[in-house]
C-alpha cells in the first residue's frame, strides 16, 4: 500500500508539473530540479535574463549553438543569453519536453528538447527546435546548472542544421 501512494503521489507530481518527469525523479531533489526548469523556461519567456541566469552557476561551462565554442562562466553566458533575447520583437514562446532528470546524491544530469518561437527585429518568424543536456550541483539547499550542451540534428546530405527537428 505504502508504495501504491508513493507511485500514486509522483504520478500527481508529474500531471501538475510544467515540465514532466519518470517517477524515478519525483525526489525532492527532482522536485527542486523541477521548479528550477519551470522557472528558467518561464524567464526565457519573459526576456528576463537575470532571472534566466539564476538557473546558473557562476562557474557554468557552456557549448551552445552560437559562436564562440564555447562559454566559461556565467558572466560570459549572460552576454549570449542578452544576444539571445535582443533577436526577439515581442514575447518569445518557450516550451520544454521529453525532460528526463535522474539525480545522484549532490549531482544530476537530464536532457529536453526546448522549442522557441516568435518573431525576430525585422519581422520574421523565428521557430525552432534544440535537444539541450545539462548536469545539475546541489549547493547548500539548491540547485544549479553547471554544464550545458545545446544542439541541433544535421542533415548530412546537405550540411545544414535541422532546426525544426521531430523525432
């Protein structure tokens, strides 16, 4: 019976979260993970890139889509997040799925696919797809990004990024 409520409770945990998650994550590590990633995708709505770092370490390690390879620390990955939101006119719609989040002691790692959409300065449509991974570390009582790694499929035929990408 004891494990029917467990199973019963994380199944309730998963329906009335943003961002879903396999019961194995339903912790209170996972809900912490949780509401760190619905507060980051919420942000990114916002075009609020001090609450977007807050999901941050100050000594995050990044490779994202745009140059440079690569970005160390938060202060560098705040400039790429203020590049990021200066390319949208008007709200940007931010979605995240397929999170998956499995937690071990102070670390975690997971992955999502995030798709963004809106419309850029010059009025066209931005809509696209990335797959991002990233590994969490508990400081103290919360938790923080501290390597991400976003991308995209290449169509090998053409050479070109696949930036609308279904599984």
């Amino acid at each position: 019976m004891k494990m029917l409520t467990g199973l019963l409770c994380a199944g309730a945990a998963v329906v009335a979260g943003l961002v879903s998650y396999p019961a194995s994550a339903a912790t209170a590590d996972g809900a912490q993970i949780r509401d760190l990633e619905s507060r980051f995708a919420a942000a990114v709505a916002a075009r609020d890139v001090d609450a977007i770092m807050k999901a941050y370490s100050a000594d995050v390690f990044v490779f994202d889509l745009t140059p440079p390879r690569q970005y160390v620390g938060a202060a560098a990955y705040r400039d790429d997040w203020k590049a990021f939101v200066a390319g949208f006119n008007g709200p940007i719609q931010f979605t995240l799925s397929d999170v998956v989040v499995t937690t071990q002691g102070d670390v975690a790692y997971g992955h999502s696919i995030q798709h963004i959409a809106g419309v850029d300065p010059k009025g066209g449509k931005v809509d696209m797809t990335v797959r991002v991974s990233d590994v969490y570390r508990k400081s103290g009582a919360n938790w923080l990004i501290v390597q991400e790694h976003v991308s995209v499929p290449i169509d090998l035929a053409t050479g070109k990024p696949d930036m609308t990408s279904k599984p």
